[in-house]
C-alpha cells in the first residue's frame, strides 16, 4: 500500500533532500507559487516539496495543506479501486 516503508522506500531520500534544499531559498524569499494551487508561498508558511502521483518527478514547492491533501485523495482513490497503486 502506498505510504508503507521508510522515507526512501516512499521517495524522500537523497536526492529529495537534494531538490527541497535547491528550493528553499526561494522559498524562503516568498519567490514561489504552490505547484497545485497556484498561489503564492509565504515565506513563513510550511511547505513541502510535491511530486507527481506516480512519484516519477518532483512538481514543485506545495503548501504543505495543498500537498497532503492531494496525497491523502490519491491513497483514497486507491483504497476504493479508482485508481491502481504505483511502485513508490
């Protein structure tokens, strides 16, 4: 089930690290827009970096609200058959 593992078996291993460290800057700056809704990032407001649901690449910097819920109605669709699960 998608969500199991450790952070590496999910996706968040070096090079996830790698790519959240090469936009926190921006971020911080209040330079970028969430990848899902398309507003601004505060520079203040928690964020996570936001991959694609198949978690084949990254999208971007997401409000950290935005980006689990994504996830959280990906798992959901999941569990009810909507969608097929992906290798993490």
């Amino acid at each position: 089930m998608p969500g199991t593992g450790s952070r590496q078996d999910r996706g968040y291993g070096p090079a996830h690290e790698k790519q959240r460290k090469a936009w926190a800057p921006r971020v911080r700056r209040g330079e970028v827009d969430c990848a899902r809704c398309k507003l601004r990032i505060g520079p203040h407001e928690q964020w996570d970096l936001g991959h694609t649901d198949d978690r084949t690449a990254w999208s971007g910097p997401e409000h950290v609200g935005c980006n689990r819920r994504a996830g959280a109605a990906n798992s959901h669709a999941v569990r009810k058959g909507l969608k097929h699960s992906r290798a993490w």
